[in-house]
C-alpha cells in the first residue's frame, strides 16, 4: 500500500536526485568534453554528431526543469530514450556491469527504469510548475 502522506516526498527526492545527476551529465559534456569533443563522441559510436549536442541540451535543460519540478512527467517520458541511447549506443559493447571497461549497460537502463518511474508518478512535492493531472483517482483508507 502506498502511504499517500509520504510518496510525494519520495517522488520529490527521485526528481531532484536524477534532475541532479542529468544536469551534472550534461555540463560535463558542455564544460570537460565540450560540445566538438561530444559532437565527436557520437561520431565515432556511428550516430550523426549533431545528436551530441541536443542530448548535452536535453541533459542540462531536462535536469533543471526537473530539479525545480517543471512539468515532470513530459521531461522524464523524453529522457527515457536519451538514457536507452546511452546504453544501447555507448554502453552495450562493455557488458552488462557498470564498473567494467567503458562502462556497461547497468545503470543508463536503470536510469531509464527511473525516468519511466517518475513519468507515471508524477511531479511530488516542491514542484514549481506542476504537470497538470487529467484522472482523478479515489485513495482507498
């Protein structure tokens, strides 16, 4: 049973936590990668450069909007695929555990899992501008 008094809190820490480490991931591919080097990165894994520099933008203005809660669930449901990139692109050659060569699959699919998570829960507490609700859903006692 879901406590009802304590999950939008819960759902806050997952927004603020991945809002956190998605811009944190984006301004590391703008400010140590920079954009050619990252532009460069896709290139070299087969996908065309230019996607480097809208996954650094979806990155950094994905984990803002979620860091101050701005529309959660259509930010989250769009990062989903940035993460499955990740992994299938970036990550599949090096295995299934995170900690091997290159970093394997594990954790851009669990990142996913996440994202997919906080898209069907919602925005939580402390969200600025929340996502509007269109259901509306009777909590049983």
């Amino acid at each position: 049973m879901i406590d009802s008094r304590t999950a939008p809190y819960a759902v806050f820490l997952l927004r603020v936590t991945t809002g956190v480490l998605f811009l944190y991931h984006g301004l590391v591919k703008l400010f140590i990668f920079t954009p050619a080097g990252t532009a460069g990165f896709f290139d070299s894994i087969g996908l065309p450069g230019w996607l480097g520099y809208v996954t650094m933008l979806l990155e950094i203005a994905g984990g803002v909007a979620l860091i101050l809660g701005v529309a959660t669930r259509v930010v989250s449901a769009v990062l989903v695929p940035v993460l499955l990139g990740a992994a299938i692109f970036a990550h599949a050659g090096a295995g299934f555990n995170w900690s091997n060569a290159g970093g394997g699959w594990e954790y851009p699919v669990m990142w996913a899992v996440a994202q997919a998570a906080l898209a069907l829960l919602g925005d939580g507490a402390y969200a600025l501008y929340p996502t509007r609700r269109t259901y509306s859903a009777a909590v049983p006692a």
